[in-house]
C-alpha cells in the first residue's frame, strides 16, 4: 500500500532488496523477494519431484501427479518434435515446472499469513532472461545440426520464385521477434492478471471507506468478479506455462527439422 | 511500473539474472537432468511391461484357443468313430441274424418236405391198404348179396374205379 492510503496496484510487482550478497563490476548482486521466491519455487519443485522418485511400478497418488506432469511434457515433445525430441525435454520440462511454480506461488493467498506475495514472472528481466535462453537453444541447436543450411527455415516449401525476395525478409523477422513475444507474452498475462485483481480489492477498500452503502453496492459484486477472476487467473498461470512450454518446443522442432 | 522503473537501480537488474539463473540451473540440472529421466525410465519400463504382459496374454489366449479347437476336433473325431463302430456293430449283427435265419429256413425247408415226403409215402400206403380192404370187403358184399364170387383182380379194379373216380 503507497501513500495516503491508497491501494497502489502497482507496487506489488516492486522486488525488495532483503540483504547485499556481493558485486559485479558496479552492479551490485543482492538477495532480494524475488530470489526468495524464485528459490522457495526451485525447492518446492524439488520436494514434488522427491514423491515422483520412488520408482514403483504401481505407483502411489504422488508418483502419478509427478509422472502425470512429466508425461504431459514428453507428450508434447514427442507429438511436436517426435523422437529425438526426448533430448530436450529435460529443459522445457525444467521451464514449464519453474514458470509454472512462479506463476502460481504468486496467487497464492499468502498475505493472510503476513507474507508478501511476489509474482517473479511478472518481471520481464526474467521472462526475457527465459526467452533469450530458449532462443539461444533454438539457434545453437539449429546451425549445429544444419549449419548454413539452417537458414532455409526462412524459404518455406513452395515459396515462388518471384516471392524469393520478400518471404525470406517476413520470416526473418517473425523468427526474430519469437523471443519477445515469449517473454512479453508471459510478463504482460501476469502483470494484468495481478493488475486487475488489485484494482478490484481497491474498489471494495474505497467503497467500505464511502459508507456503508456504497461498501455493500460496490463491494459485493467486486468480491464476486475477484473470485470469478482468481479462478480465471490460476486458469492463466497455467496456461501461460504452458504456452511458454509449447512454443519453445515448436521453435525447438523448427531447429531439429527444419520445418 | 517497477518492472521498467527499477533499471534505473544498480542492484535491479544485476540480482534478477543472478537469481533467475541460479535457481533455474538448479531446476535444470538437479530436477530436469538429474530427476526427470529417472522418472521416465520408470513410465517406460512401467509401459513396456504392461505391453508385454498384454502381448503374454494374448498368446496365452491364443494358445488356449488353440487348444480348444484341437479339443474340439479331437472330440469330433472320437465322436465320429463311436458311431461308425455302432453302425458298423449293427450292420454286423443285422447280416448274422440275416445268416442264420437263411441257415434256419433252409433246415425248416428240408425237415417240411421231407415230413411232407413220409405224409405222402403213408397217404399212398394207406391208400392201398385201403384199396386192398375195400376189394375184399366189395367181393364179400358181392358174394353175400348176389353169391356170386368175383375175382378179386375185378373187385381191386372195380374199386380203383369207383375211389379214383
């Protein structure tokens, strides 16, 4: 909460500084809210993927949660890469689990209990530091299984001849631009998402301050939309995991097989 | 918005990449690398084993089809050759009683006309001895009615005639 007592929807994307670790040339690194969450995320994933690891043959409810999160991504990776796709699901399983984590850590209620709540992948550093690092895969993947020959993902088949100078430049950039509208696409959703839920806790905090009355007219259906919208918005976080997960995947097929 | 306004403190961005790729190496590394083929290899042999158990079945369904088939065509035969012993049981009974009864009626045959034979030989016997009395009792009429005595060579004839119309 800013000033005056205005609800600021805002400053809960502000990441805290906790405590100074060390430098890098002049930028300093420190532990701040959003390393926290990213590391209760990280060993949080750790503990679910523990209850996967019993390895039984008839497996116990966690082991099927677990095995049901790492059959949906081989899934994918099978249906959009085939085969050799299974050499990459281990990264965007890694990436889907992680965002996944991140995005829903971040609706959790946990203001109840006095703790901040901190969407991480509100941030486009770290959904640009994601999607530069799938692009990176991508292009590292691409010209060392290609080489130069890489390059024909810009001339798809049946391209006329007398389009030759214009579709090259078109897919140029449509491959070019794929990096930011992953990380836009994950940082926009979530920063909306949690934009919108602030602005309606405000309407109910401004109204219960007009009066009674106003409290109870506007309140109410606020109330009502937060809760249709919290569902909507865990609907989203995975969604957005999961769109971040099956684009890399097709991006990852365009370097494994050249379209 | 933070997400744009926090650049301009040195900390900012420095800390986000920092972290992000501590934690996200972590993720990769220890879960994506180290846990998540475990767990596949695990889904897998789960899923190769339910396939072979379902091929194991269904040979077992095969084998067991199999044998019913051959049980049944087994029983078939079995079946068959019991009613080609009966009827051949019968067949053989029937032409013996048939062999037998021959034999049967010819001995009848024999013993009817040979009975028939000595019926006849005592019918002629008989019949002469009949004759033979019946002259004599004609010459005796003849001689007490008339007293004329016949010879009996004319009676025996006379009495031929009457009884041989």
């Amino acid at each position: 909460m800013a000033d005056q007592g205005k609800v600021d929807p805002m400053h809960q994307f502000e990441v805290q500084k906790m405590f100074d670790m060390f430098h890098v040339g002049n930028h300093e690194v420190a532990f701040t809210t959003s390393a926290m969450w990213m590391v209760i995320a990280g060993l949080l994933l750790w503990v679910f993927m523990i209850g996967g690891m019993k390895r039984q043959l008839v497996p116990g409810r966690w082991q099927v949660a677990v095995e049901g999160f790492t059959g949906f991504i081989s899934g994918m990776m099978n249906a959009n890469i085939g085969p050799e796709g299974r050499k990459y699901t281990p990264y965007v399983f890694s990436l889907f689990m992680f965002i996944l984590m991140l995005n829903v850590i971040g609706l959790m209620p946990l203001g109840l209990f006095g703790v901040h709540p901190f969407t991480v992948t509100s941030h486009f550093t770290i959904t640009g530091f994601l999607a530069i690092l799938s692009f990176s895969i991508v292009l590292i993947v691409g010209f060392w299984r290609h080489g130069l020959h890489f390059f024909s993902l810009f001339v798809p088949h049946g391209t006329p001849w007398w389009l030759l100078w214009l579709i090259p430049v078109i897919e140029l950039v449509s491959f070019l631009v794929r990096p930011f509208s992953l990380a836009l696409r994950l940082f926009v959703a979530m920063t909306a998402g949690h934009v919108l839920m602030k602005v309606f806790a405000s309407f109910i905090i401004d109204g219960i301050a007009a009066g009674p009355a106003v409290g109870l007219g506007v309140g109410i259906p606020s109330m009502a939309l937060m809760v249709g919208i919290s569902g909507l918005e865990l609907l989203v976080a995975g969604i957005q995991a999961y769109v971040f997960a099956l684009l890399t995947s097709l991006y990852l097929n365009d370097a494994v097989n050249l379209h | 918005m933070p997400q744009i306004s926090q650049f301009a403190e040195s900390w900012y961005a420095a800390s986000q990449i920092f972290w992000v790729l501590l934690t996200f190496g972590f993720v990769f590394f220890v879960i994506g690398r180290g846990m998540l083929p475990k767990i596949e290899a695990t889904v897998d042999a789960r899923d190769r084993k339910v396939a072979d158990d379902l091929a194991a079945a269904k040979a077992a369904h095969a084998a067991a089809d199999n044998l019913e088939e051959s049980y049944r065509q087994q029983s078939d035969a079995s079946r068959a050759a019991a009613q080609k012993a009966i009827t051949d049981a019968k067949d053989k009974a029937a032409k013996d009683a048939e062999k037998r009864l021959a034999k049967v009626d010819t001995e009848l045959a024999d013993k009817l006309s040979a009975a028939e034979a000595d019926v006849n030989a005592a019918r002629t016997s008989a019949m002469a001895e009949i004759e033979s009395v019946a002259a004599e009792a004609a010459g005796d009429l003849v001689a007490k009615l008339s007293g004329v005595k016949i010879a009996a060579a004319d009676a025996k004839a006379a009495v031929k005639a009457v009884l041989h119309g």
